[in-house]
C-alpha cells in the first residue's frame, strides 16, 4: 500500500495511472477510521481501480479550539485497518503546509445560503474550512468519484452545490450513514464517549425513526414539540441543540408539508460535552 505526505508525490504515482485510464476514487476523512469510513472505501473500490483515502485533521473547519485539540488521531492505526482490506489503496496524509501554503489564506464561497443554518448556523467559519480543503484535495487526487457519507447531509450538500458550481469534475457519490447495533450514527467522535453513554444515545436514532412513523400525519411544529420533549425526557444526559425539518434538496426549511417534496429531519445534540449529529429521510 503506499503512502505520501506530499502532493507532488501523490500526484507522481498517480498521474500514469490517470494515463492508463485507470478510475481513480476519493475518500476524504479526517482519520480514526471507522466502519462507516471502511464502507466508503470498500464503495470506492468496487467502482474504480485505486482508491485515494486522505487522513487530515483540517484545523480550518473547527470553530472551537478545544475540539481541534481533542480530535482523535490514529494514523498508524488507520494505515494498519486500510492495508487490511486491499492493496490499492493510496493513503494521502498531507501536512497543513502542503495544503495551506505557508500562510493558511482561505477562498471565500457562495454557500447559497445552505450555511445559515443547523450546523452553519452552529459552527460559524465550519463550512468555509471544510469547503477550502475539499477544493484543494480534489485538485490534488483529481479523482473522478468522490464518495461522501450521509450522515454528514448538509456537508454532502453543500459539497455537491460547490461541485457543480466550481467544476471540480468529479462525481459526488453520496453514501448511507453506518450505525452501531443501537443506531448511533457512526462517527469518529463516538470515541470520545463513555461506554455508559454510547449505548444511552441510540436514543437520537429512536427519535428519528419517530419522527418518520408520525412525518405523515403531524405538522411540523408538533414534530418538533414532540423531539424536544422527547429529549427533555433524557436530560440527565442529552442536551438538544437543534432539530430542524428541511427539504432535502434545497435544505430550506419547511413550514408544512408540501406532496411533491422529499423532506428529511435534522439532529444535533451534545452528551458530556460531545456534538453528535444525525439525520433521517422522511417520505
Ligand atoms: O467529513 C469529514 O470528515 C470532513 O469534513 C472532510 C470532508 C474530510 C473535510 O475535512
């Protein structure tokens, strides 16, 4: 399996490949690979022939410091859990150096307002980070899929607008959310929990999948009066920060239920002090 730190390195292997039409995948992470990680890499490898995972904790998209400091990594074990399922993945784990330059400048985005709200409306700059270090890994794998997980919707959307908009001619390949047996979605800030408390928030996903049973016959308001007194039931240990109902391809967020819409509900909650996010398709 081979590994590099640089671009132009990166770019060296890859580029005879790219010549010999050989489909070059992408999957972007932040690294404390998980099995929802894992499932987007295997995705990646049944549609192409080399799969490019990048490992980089991207200081720019964390609004709060003391969740930058605390981010777990574990490259050597990523690298070990890669090799484990195929030799043609590439592993890319750049430093802030080869992605920023010398001074972390960022460009700015026309988000379409799609960062006003849920988690740009919580995370101020989040969006602006993650948007400048996808840019600038896309250039640099030049991949022509690049898979994303669900669980991550308005990122997933974002992402694909910015794709669109800016022509990073690659194929955004949206990929569904991997939970524990208890439905917690996966995240590598699942880790950060105690055992007590990770079993407790399958709780969110139990909401969720309530919120889908009633989407047809409640309006929106008593949806959301139902999760916050829902949760208010679990306070000893869950705090809500938001629960939102949005249509799921503009993300504006909906005032009644409208027949020819696909709409999804949103969650982002806080257990000991760890942001847990989810969401589920409504109808
Ligand atoms: O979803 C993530 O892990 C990150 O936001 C991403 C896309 C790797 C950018 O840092």
């Amino acid at each position: 399996m081979k590994s590099f730190s640089a671009k132009s390195d990166l770019q060296t292997y890859l580029n005879p490949l790219r010549k010999k039409k050989k489909k070059i995948g992408f999957v972007p992470t932040m690294g404390a690979l998980h099995k929802g990680h894992l499932s987007l890499v295997k995705r990646a490898l049944y549609k192409t022939d080399v799969c490019v995972v990048s490992i980089y904790v991207n200081p720019t998209q964390f609004n709060d410091f003391k969740d930058l400091e605390s981010y777990p990594r574990t490259v050597d074990s990523d690298v070990l859990k890669l090799r484990q399922i195929s030799d043609n993945i590439v592993v890319y784990v750049p430093t802030n150096e080869d992605i920023y330059g010398k001074d972390f400048s960022l460009s700015d985005f026309d988000f379409m307002g799609l960062d006003k709200i849920m988690e740009g409306a919580n995370r101020p700059g989040h969006f602006k980070g993650v948007a400048n270090v996808v840019e600038r890994l896309i250039n640099a794998v030049q991949p022509k899929f690049t898979f994303f997980g669900e669980k991550d919707y308005q990122q997933l959307s974002i992402i694909q607008h910015l794709n669109q908009k800016h022509r990073w001619r690659t194929t955004i390949v949206p990929c569904p959310t991997e939970r524990e047996y208890n439905g917690l979605a996966l995240s590598s800030r699942n880790q950060k929990l105690s055992e007590t408390s990770r079993e407790k928030s399958g709780v969110i996903y139990e909401i969720l999948k309530q919120v889908k049973l009633k989407f047809s016959t409640n309006s929106m308001e008593n949806l959301k009066l139902y999760v916050k007194k829902k949760i208010s039931m679990h306070k000893d240990f869950i705090e809500l920060e938001y629960f939102e109902i949005a249509d799921e391809l503009t993300l504006t967020p909906a005032k009644k239920n409208q027949k020819k819409l696909k709409y999804r509900a949103f969650i982002a909650a806080k257990v000991e002090g760890v942001r847990l996010i989810d969401n589920i398709q409504l109808n």
